[in-house]
C-alpha cells in the first residue's frame, strides 16, 4: 500500500486496558478506541470491532480465527498484536486478506527468563508449600527431616526451545550451577553453546531421558500443539520437573495431570494452561504443582515496553513503511 493511502492518524481499536502511560500514548497519535472495562471481548464484540478500524490491537486473550479475519471490514489493515506471541492469531487468514501482523519481541525476556528460573528454583524446593506451611500456622520448627526438596546444583536443566528466553533462562541457570541442554528446530552457534556449556540435543526423546528438570519455551504452533505427551512425559521420569512458562498447549493437560497425580514425573511449576483463565480443578489439590496466574511478563517496565513496541509498529505502518517486528514466514 502506498504511503499516501494510509490514515496519518489511524483508527486503532484496543482489545484490553493497557497500562495508563501507553493508553496516554496512544490517545495522543491515533483515533483510539480503549477497552475501558478491561473485560475480554467474546466474539461477537471482536467481530464488531474489527469491521470498522485502520489497526486492530488484540492481546493473548484473543483468539483471532480465519472466520473473524475473513468478516473484517475492508479498513482493516494492521493487527499490532500487545504480545510475543502470535499463536492466537491466523496468520495464513491475515495475509490472504493483506493484513499486516506484528507483535512485540524481545521485551519480554529478561522477565520471562527472571519467572522460569523463579520456578526451576521454588518447586525442587518446595517454597510454595513452606509458605503455605507457616501462613497455616502448622509449623512446628525445625527438623532434620522437614520440608525436604531437591538441590539444584549439578542437575541436568533441558530446555525445549533456545530463542531469546531460552538462552536467557540457560544463562541464569548456569549460574546456579545446572548442566544445560537444549532441544529446538535450530542448533545455535558453538561459540554460544560454549559460553552457555550447552549440549545440544537433535532428538527430544534424548533429550528427555537425559535431564532431571525439563523447561519450555517454545510457541504454540501445530508442530508444537500437545508436543509433550504422556510417552515423553515418562522419559522426563519420576524424578523430573516439568516447568512451563511459554504456551500451556505444549504440553497435554490430561496427559501431565496423571503424571503429576500418579508420581511419573516429581512435580510442576506452571504459569500458562489451556483454557486460560480456567484451571484444572485437579490441579490446585496438589502439592507438587506451583501454579502462577500467567506471571511471565507481568512487570510495570515489561508492559510499558510492550506498549512502546504496538505503537512504534502502528507508527512505523501509517508513514508507508515495513513496520519492525511484522510477523513473517517462519512463524508458520
């Protein structure tokens, strides 16, 4: 599209309330319709709301199908996405109608990695439960025997996906003295696998008998949906972790509920799952399951910057250029 047929002020509709400064932000550069409940918007609202607008801004709480991408109005032309993330959007539908997606990465590092390592070191170690223990007032001092966990030190970390969390997380963890190994569709460089001391893993079945806790940070796509089923479930083994801080699709919730039920794998430290916000009843009655409310980029300055990326992009769009962090051919 040439530059001269973009809105120098677009019309940017908003799925979510996001953080003041960015709703600020954006209120002062774009004809802007904010979510001011903050409720998430079922269907029929996302329908109308991307019939008439230049640029649609949904969130991970979105789920963007073919049919709704093929109902929106001819207007639409940019889906700035508030997120990494792009799984919950149809990416194929988008471009056969020429919508443009973008999304926001890179900013949520640090976080994410800060959240995955927070639950490789809090579920071994069974903070949760102390906390609960003393908050209880069942407490009844020190023993030799009470609340026994797992050392971290000179356990094996296998980590499912070595983008930029991935690395992050391995970094962190190398610290605390973990081996690192790692499974993904790409082998990083060797001079990386040398400063991070990671072994590379070409078969995740390997990979999974290979390691005590397994972490995931890799998309939901279909190559991923319910990649880590019950067989690979037994590989990790009885005395495995599982930690998921990337897409709870990943990971067959039937298949990990046994496990965790019948002791095949140790336990879970979780901060994503299907079905969000529902969670699966079953899980909240175990001990050896941490269950965080979808945390990983939940910091004030995560957010803002996330909110910095949609504009920038909704910006860059509107002057007639590529905007930076458009999605394109290898998230299909």
């Amino acid at each position: 599209m040439a530059q001269s047929s973009r809105p120098s002020r677009p019309k940017v509709t908003v799925t979510r309330a996001l953080p003041e400064s960015v709703e600020a932000r954006m209120a002062e550069l774009f004809d802007t319709l904010p979510n001011a409940g903050d409720a998430p918007m079922n269907r029929k609202a996302l329908a109308r709301a991307m019939v008439d607008t230049d640029v649609f801004v949904p969130t991970v709480t979105d789920r963007i199908d073919a049919a709704l991408i093929e109902g929106a109005g001819e207007r639409l032309k940019l889906i700035a996405n508030y997120g990494a993330g792009v799984g919950h959007i149809d990416l194929k539908a988008a471009r056969a109608r020429g919508i443009v997606v973008t999304n926001t990465p890179g900013v949520l590092t640090e976080d994410t990695a800060d959240m995955a390592m927070a639950l490789i070191l809090a579920a071994p170690r069974r903070l949760v439960e102390g906390d609960k223990l003393v908050r209880a007032g069942a407490w009844d001092g020190w023993r030799p025997t009470g609340m026994r966990g797992h050392r971290i030190g000179g356990k094996k970390l296998g980590i499912l996906g070595m983008g930029r969390i991935g690395q992050a997380v391995a970094l962190r963890a190398r610290a605390f003295g973990l081996q690192i190994h790692y499974h993904g569709r790409h082998r990083v460089p060797e001079v990386l696998e040398a400063q991070l001391g990671a072994t590379y893993h070409a078969d995740l079945d390997a990979m999974l008998g290979a390691v005590d806790i397994l972490t995931i940070h890799s998309p939901h796509t279909p190559e991923t949906d319910r990649l880590i089923d019950a067989r690979r479930l037994d590989l990790l083994g009885p005395k495995g972790w599982l930690i998921n801080t990337a897409r709870g699709e990943v990971v067959d919730p039937e298949a990990m509920v046994a496990a965790l039920q019948n002791g095949r794998i140790a336990g879970a430290g979780l901060d994503v799952y299907v079905g969000e916000p529902a969670v699966d009843p079953r899980l909240t009655g175990l001990d050896n399951v941490i269950l965080l409310p979808h945390l990983g980029s939940a910091t004030f300055e995560g957010r803002d910057a996330m909110g910095a990326k949609v504009i920038t992009n909704i910006r860059v769009w509107a002057d007639g250029h590529r905007p930076p962090d458009q999605v394109l051919d290898g998230w299909l």
